[in-house]
C-alpha cells in the first residue's frame, strides 16, 4: 500500500514541470578579433544595473558569428549585456573616461545616451518555447 502511495505521489509531482526553455544568443563579432565573449543574462532591472543576480556565460570569441546557449531559463522578461574580452583580463575595458575600448553590445542592439542603455530598452520575453536573439558587438 506504501509502495501504491509513494508511487501515485512521485507520479503527480514528476509530471508537473517547470516550464524552463533554453536562450540562444547569436552574436556578430565586430571587426576586433580574438579574446572571450563574456555575457550576462539579467532577469531584472537591478540585475541589470549591478549584475547581481545574473547567469554568466564565457567562450571564445572565435569567427564572424558565435552562439552562446543559455539552458533552463525560466519564463520572464529578461536583457542581456556582452562584451568581448580581448586582452583576458576579465573585465570590460575603458579608457580614461569610462568608454568601452573593448567591443560589447546589448539584447535588441540597444544603445543608451552617454551609458549604457536601460533594462526596459534591451528587455524581451522568454516564454516556454526556445528563444534564439541576434546582437551585434560594436566597438
């Protein structure tokens, strides 16, 4: 009867799923070649603006267009910021003044005034179904 139990149970909670998707980003490289793409998937304003709470993601920056993959992203809006780390060092490179001298680019190829552009310009929707997004890395 235990048996029956625990196996009607593990049956019911076993078919409900989490409706988690994967995310495809299709990045096109600028002219700069080499180094790391490093991107954030960011699942909210303020993930968007401190990184805290965002999934990480790093390979190599190698040919014209790179797929980089997110799996299990849960349903919700989301923006997505990436650079491409030439010189290794694990951050975005500035110049004296804070311009990025190192490629990098937003979800919807968003731009902002004088910074980077906001959560709301760069967000889209990720649903049940896989979502593939293209960017292009300027700079």
């Amino acid at each position: 009867m235990l048996r029956t139990i625990t196996f009607i149970v593990g049956s019911f909670f076993g078919s409900i799923s989490f409706a988690q998707t994967n995310l495809t980003v299709e990045v096109q490289l600028s002219k700069t070649k080499g180094g790391s793409l490093r991107a954030a998937l960011c699942p909210s304003e303020s993930a968007f603006d401190t990184e805290k709470g965002c999934v990480f993601k790093a390979m190599d920056a190698i040919g014209k267009d790179v797929p980089l993959t997110f799996e299990n992203v849960a349903p919700g809006t989301y923006a997505v910021k990436i650079f491409q780390d030439v010189d290794g060092d694990g951050k975005m490179g500035t110049n004296a003044l804070g311009i990025p001298n190192e490629p990098f680019g937003f979800s919807n190829n968003a731009m902002g005034n004088f910074g980077p552009p906001s959560f709301k310009q760069a967000a889209f929707e990720v649903g049940k179904e896989p979502v593939v997004i293209r960017l292009k890395l300027r700079g």
